[in-house]
C-alpha cells in the first residue's frame, strides 16, 4: 500500500516515529521515518506566519488594500484587504477549480497568468461577508511577500522560517530535483497511480513546501513557543 509517515508527541516528547507501507510501490521501497513528502495545504501555515513576521516588522499592513503590494492585480470595485486573504474571506474564486487551471497546470508558464485569469472572474460575494477557503488567496499572499521582503517566496520562508526552526530536510518542492528519502506521490482511482505531475509555479503559496514528520515537530514547536511569532 502506499505508505505514510507519522509521529505523535506529548509534552514535547516523540512518543511514536515511524514510516508504514510503501514509499516507491513498483521497487517495494519500505516508508522511512524521515521519509521527505509534498505537504501540500499546510504549505500554508508557513505563508501565514511569513505575512504575520513582515507585519510584525511594519514591512505590511493587513488592513492595506492588496493593490498597494499587488500592482499588476485589479480586483475590481470592491476593495479586498491583506487580511481578507489570510482568513479566506477575500471572494476571490478558487484558481484551481476554473476549468482552464487543467490546461496549464502542467506548464511552466509566467506565475502572472493565475493572475490574469482572476481578473477575469466575479468575486463570489462582498469582501469580508463570508467565508470560501481559497487557494488564489494564498498565491496572492505568498506574492506579496515577495513584493515587501524583495526575496522569492522560497528564499524568505528557507531564511525566516525553516533556519530558525530547524527544519534541515523542508524545501520549497522541485518536481526534476533529485531528494534522497522523497516518497513517492500516488492516487487511488480504484486502483494505485502515480499522482498527477503539477508544474509547483501553481500550488506555490498555497501548496508546493515539502517536508518531514520530524520537520513538523519542530516547526510546531517553534511557533507555539514563539520562536517564529
């Protein structure tokens, strides 16, 4: 079976690190405990604090109109603040259910077209009024984190983030980069597949940091002890 790596920790005690099932399904590779894997969306607790850190710094203000760090983004008449994208109540649609997202997000296009095809689109309600999580919110963040610290996003979240926790084996993921301990990505679709390969340009703020259980332990610790905030 496709395998995963988990710990558990209590009072900062590892009561349980360990890898199960498979890591490469066609060489019946064993999971590691330190296997390295794509995280996906909790890529975005580390945009968050990195936003958290700049505001802290007076480099940003979360109730600024994102226009003011986003030039070459209109949202249109209503005004969508920092804040809003934090909390996924700006109504900018989700980029990766517009049909079109399955044309390119295989190519290694311009990071500026998901923000062409957003301006396109009709904000799902008023600024602030509800709730939608959304995926654009946090590719937004994640360039105006790059406009305010004038590093890549990877670049500031290994200088701000990853050093100061200790996270050695996390990196903003690199789909041709050869890792020692990456595991293998698959899919169920009634029978194990490889994943779908996604240019990492598009989860990007939202969805491309890759990482271990050990790497999370310490990064949990580092924020709830207020190493990071």
């Amino acid at each position: 079976v496709a395998g995963v790596a988990a710990a558990v920790v209590q009072r900062g005690d590892t009561l349980l690190g360990e890898g199960y099932g498979q890591a490469d399904l066609e060489f019946d590779v064993p999971m590691p405990r330190d296997a390295i894997f794509e995280v996906g969306s909790i890529t975005k607790q580390f945009t968050a604090a990195a936003v958290l850190q700049l505001a802290e710094k007076d480099s940003l203000d979360l109730g600024a109109p994102i226009s003011e760090y986003l030039s070459g983004f209109d949202p249109g008449a209503h005004t969508i603040k920092v804040r809003h994208l934090l909390h996924h109540t700006s109504g900018i649609p989700d980029w990766s259910n517009f049909p079109e997202a399955n044309t390119f997000r295989h190519l290694a296009l311009p990071r500026d077209t998901v923000l062409t095809m957003l301006e396109d689109k009709m904000l799902r309600f008023v600024p602030g009024t509800a709730m939608s999580y959304s995926n654009s919110g946090y590719f937004l963040l994640g360039q105006i984190i790059q406009e305010t610290s004038e590093k890549s996003y990877a670049e500031y979240i290994e200088e701000h983030l990853f050093q100061p926790a200790g996270m050695e084996n996390s990196y903003y993921c690199d789909e041709r980069k050869i890792v020692k301990n990456r595991a293998h990505g698959y899919a169920w679709r009634g029978r194990f597949k490889h994943k779908e390969h996604v240019n990492h340009n598009w989860p990007y703020a939202a969805g491309s940091l890759c990482s271990t259980t050990e790497d999370l332990i310490a990064w949990t610790h580092a924020l709830h002890s207020g190493d990071v905030l």
